[in-house]
C-alpha cells in the first residue's frame, strides 16, 4: 500500500522525471539517508520505480513511467534540494526537462535551463528576502557571451518585470571548473557557483 509521503515521491517524478537519492533524502526523507535508501528500494522492487547511476557523480537516481534525465538536468534537481537544505521556500519553479515549461523569452531566443522563485532568509540580517533567478548548468557546455547579451536585451526590454516585481532574475550559472572567463555586466546580476553546491549561497551577497 502506498503512503502519504510515496504519493508525494510519485507526484515530483510525475512532474520532473527523475530524482537521486540523495535529493530524495533531502525533500522527503528529513536528511534520513538510509530511511530514503530502503524506501525507494521497496518501491522499485513492486514497480513503481526504477534506478540507474548518474553519469555525472554516480549517485544512485530512480526515475518513474518515462526516461530518466540527463546528468545535465539531474544538477537542476541538485540545485533544487539544496535551496531547500538551505532553507528556501521555492514557490515557482520550471526547468527545462518539465513538460510546457514555459521557459522561451524573445520569441525562442533565449531558453534558460531552469527558473526558480523562492524566499530564504538572510543569515546576517534576519530578514527574509524574494530571490527570482534563471539557472544556466554549463555541463558540456559553456553559457555564452551572447546568451548573456540576449539576458541584456530581456533586461532593457522590461521582459520578467511584471513577473518579478519590478526586478529582474539573478542569472546564476553552475559550473565545473573555476580557472575560466566568466562574463560581467553592470546591467544583470550573475553568478558564478561550483556545480557541487557548495557556494550557492552567494545569491544572498546580492541586493
């Protein structure tokens, strides 16, 4: 008999393909590794899920009815989970993988890889903020200079500022490596993080 919390597992796949073990620790298992490890493993072995290995970290991931993700959009899944361990509350996400996602600005020009709304509390003030951001995973590939003028262009035309309050969205790209150029622009706010995660904290330095 499935649970409460198996429908909930069942639902984010039905809505975003896949999801790791370790991101399913996080979102429905309270940090309890070895709790989400026998539980996914039960559903898999009545044919509710399957599993395969990432390519990108190997983790063990489990996807439900379709194809599983790409490394690629697993990382967005990553991002996801650790807004959450961090506190986030994610009220509006899209992602590329997702079904009629809505993720095409300037009539198919710009696509970015995943969007995000969410709340989180600042560590030094106290006081909880609205961050709106557009994720770029650079996987196999690096984001543009032109990609980020194209985000200009959004910018200058007024493209996010209804939805977003009169702002427009951090771009934060995730990347593998560090010792390469990185694009600046006095116009849109970007972000530079490790793919691992562990400095996407860095949103929170912005205004």
């Amino acid at each position: 008999m499935l649970t409460k919390k198996d429908k909930e597992i069942l639902r984010f796949l039905e809505v975003n393909k896949s999801i790791s073990l370790q991101q399913a620790t996080t979102l429905f298992f309270k940090g309890l590794y070895i709790s989400a490890c026998r539980r996914l493993k039960q559903l898999e072995q009545r044919g509710y899920l399957y599993s395969y290995v990432s390519e990108y970290n190997k983790h063990a991931a489990y996807y439900y009815d379709k194809r599983p993700l790409s490394s690629h959009d697993l990382i967005i899944l990553d991002l996801y989970a650790e807004l959450v361990k961090i506190g986030a509350k994610i009220f509006k996400f899209k992602a590329c993988f997702q079904d009629n996602n809505g993720l095409s600005y300037l009539n198919g020009m710009v696509k970015p890889d995943a969007y995000f709304e969410f709340d989180l509390k600042d560590n030094n003030d106290g006081v909880i903020y609205t961050y709106y951001i557009f994720v770029e995973i650079d996987y196999t590939h690096f984001t543009s200079k032109d990609k980020i003028t194209m985000y200009k262009k959004m910018f200058r035309d007024g493209v996010m500022k209804d939805e977003c309050n009169g702002a427009f969205p951090i771009i934060l790209i995730l990347r593998p490596t560090e010792n390469d150029h990185r694009c600046k622009s006095d116009e849109v706010n970007i972000i530079y993080a490790d793919m691992d995660l562990k400095n996407v904290n860095l949103i929170q330095i912005l205004p």
